[in-house]
C-alpha cells in the first residue's frame, strides 16, 4: 500500500487534487490554530465522505508539515498540501481561515505585495473573486479588522471576523464559542464551517462587531484570572487545602472559567488538567493576554470609557512578563506563580528586617 505523503502547493501545482470550490485553508498553526485546523478538517471529511481538499499555511512551515502529517496519519486518504504563501492558499482555496497572533500579523497575511490574501484575489477570475469566504479568527484590533473586511469585500469577496472564545482546551475539544462580526448573508454562511470547530456562534452586528464583543469577554478574563490567583494564594497561606478551596468557589458566588477550568494551582482540580498542572505549558500565552488587555485599553480610550480594572490589570501582566520572561509564553494562569514569587519576596524581606531590628 503506498503511503500518502505531503504534496507542497506552488502557483505552478495547485487544483492538482480538486476544484477550488472544494478547497479549504487554514493559515496559521499555532496552539489555537492547530487543534481548530484538526476539527475542521476532520469533520469536514466526513461531511464529504471523503472528498474535500485542504490547504495548510504557517509562518513556519515546518508547523504545516507537521500538521499536514498527523492528518494523513490518521485519514491517510486525505488530500492536502502546504501553501508557502497565504497568496498560493487563497488561489487554492475557495474558503480560507486565518487564525494568528495578532493585527500587524493579519496585514501581512492580507496585504503583503508579493503574498498576501488580497493581491492574490485580484488575479482571480471574477467568479472565482466572488465565490471566496475568509474568516479571521485572530484577536486584533477592531479598526484593522474593518479595514480588511472593507478591501475584501470591495473586490467582491465576503470577509468576516470571527474571534473565539474557549482557549486551547476549547479548541481541541470542539467546544470553541465564535464571535461574529458581518452582514446577516455572511453570518448564514460561515456559520456551518464554525460548527465543526465549536458549539456556539453568535452574531454579533457588522464588521468589527465580533471583535468588540471578544475584546469586552477577554478583558472579564484577564481580570478574573489574577483575582482567582489572588484569592488561591491567600486561601493557601490561610491554611486551606486547594482543592477545597476551588470547590467552595466554584459552588460559590465566586465561580467563573478562571477558576473552575483555568485554576492556576496543582491540585485544586483532581478531575481536570489545567495548564499549571503541565507547568503552566499548552495554554494561553501570557503575552497574547497582555495584548488583548492592550486592544481593550486603546478601545475604552478611543471611546471614552473608563477600565480602572483593566488598567490594573494590563500592568500586572506586563509586569509579569518584564519580571519574570519565563512566563511570557506560558499560560496566563501563571500569574499566579507572579504573585506567589512576590510573596515570598516579600516574606524574605521582612524576616530580614526583623532580623536587623533584634
């Protein structure tokens, strides 16, 4: 039996395996991208029986031929190719999704002269132009994402932005709630394709909508997650066990994501295995929080509403990741490893002033 193997699509090889119209891209295979990737293409195989084509594009392509061979291990008569561009993904492709780290990311992705989304499209038949979705999944700034709406949608093509909300463990399991910014049309169209990745999609208005509605939710996120840790930590040092003190929590006025999925101690979730249980490692990156508390303070500025929270916020986290960088990539939740650090800073410093004072 001859082993399926990982073809590499340039402009001169793409349309070998299927039409365009049964192509769909995926760009951008991070920790978020990788597991949303999986469930759309797995799931569409099976909505196909088998006949759809899919077309992978990272920055590093060594993430797309990475992802290109987990999928043909597993359905080894699957047919996709790694893009080296986001321009030779969209000309495959008739329905092409973008999840990546944030706006200068997605202008590139978009606008590049030589490789982006947008060129490409112009050298499309018009029908080709016409029949082409893109949705953004990338949590980016509001007004960049209505510039890119606005130039696809111009040249005929329907764009929207489609932000999720669930994290990593979200992502592989499905279970993905998807913001959508767009018209009415637009929402009925990608609506079944966001279904493969997660169980809720809303629509949120028009575009730029969906990102205003992620950027409110991840700034409640950010906040929660450092009070969950403020809270674990002083119920730790007050002598309590973790698990005890997440269940009373989590039953209690006081539950929320933060702490009844993302605790960020080991052990207050026997049943579970949140990020700090792998050393804080596979989750959400404290540095993509720290931008996303970025994005909700230049908005609430921008309008004119006051975030005394969010601000508070935003500077622990830059403080975590200027204080201690070895956090930076690691889930969020590791504030908490911050805040017991500066604990035990401080503890030490009063032993020695005490110490000097005797």
């Amino acid at each position: 039996m001859m082993r399926a193997t990982v073809r590499l699509l340039s402009q001169a090889s793409r349309n070998v395996y299927t039409p365009r119209s049964h192509t769909t891209a995926f760009i951008g295979l991070g920790r978020m991208g990788f597991e949303m990737a999986y469930n759309l293409f797995s799931k569409t195989l099976v909505d196909s029986n088998g006949a759809a084509h899919f077309v992978v594009c990272d920055a590093r392509k060594e993430s797309a031929l990475r992802f290109s061979r987990n999928m043909l291990e597993q359905f080894p008569g699957a047919k996709i190719e790694v893009a080296s561009t986001p321009a030779d993904a969209i000309r495959a492709s008739q329905t092409v999704v973008t999840m990546l780290p944030s706006s200068p990311h997605v202008r590139q992705v978009y606008e590049s002269e030589a490789e982006g989304i947008i060129p490409a499209l112009r050298s499309l038949p018009s029908e080709d132009i016409h029949s082409t979705l893109c949705i953004d999944s990338t949590t980016l700034d509001v007004q960049v994402a209505r510039d890119m709406a606005a130039e696809v949608n111009k040249l005929g093509a329907t764009m929207v932005d489609a932000p999720v909300s669930g994290g990593v463990s979200g992502a592989k399991a499905g279970t993905l709630s998807f913001l959508v910014g767009g018209s009415e049309a637009a929402f009925k169209r990608v609506s079944p394709i966001l279904a493969h990745m997660g169980k809720k999609v809303f629509h949120c208005g028009p575009s730029g909508a969906g990102l205003g509605a992620k950027i409110c939710n991840n700034l409640v996120l950010g906040v929660e997650q450092i009070v969950v840790a403020e809270a674990m930590l002083l119920g730790l040092k007050l002598g309590l066990e973790p698990a005890v003190l997440a269940s009373v929590i989590n039953n209690s006025t006081g539950a929320c994501w933060s702490s009844s999925v993302n605790n960020p101690v080991p052990g207050a979730l026997p049943d579970k295995e949140p990020p700090c249980t792998r050393d804080y490692e596979g989750g959400f990156a404290t540095t993509l929080m720290l931008k996303d508390m970025g994005l909700a303070s230049e908005i609430a500025d921008a309008c004119g509403s006051p975030l005394p929270l969010g601000e508070a916020a935003e500077n622990i986290y830059a403080e975590v990741v200027k204080k201690e960088p070895q956090l930076a990539n690691k889930d969020f939740s590791s504030v908490y490893h911050y805040l017991r650090l500066a604990a035990d800073e401080e503890s030490r410093k009063g032993r020695l002033g005490q110490s000097e004072r005797m």
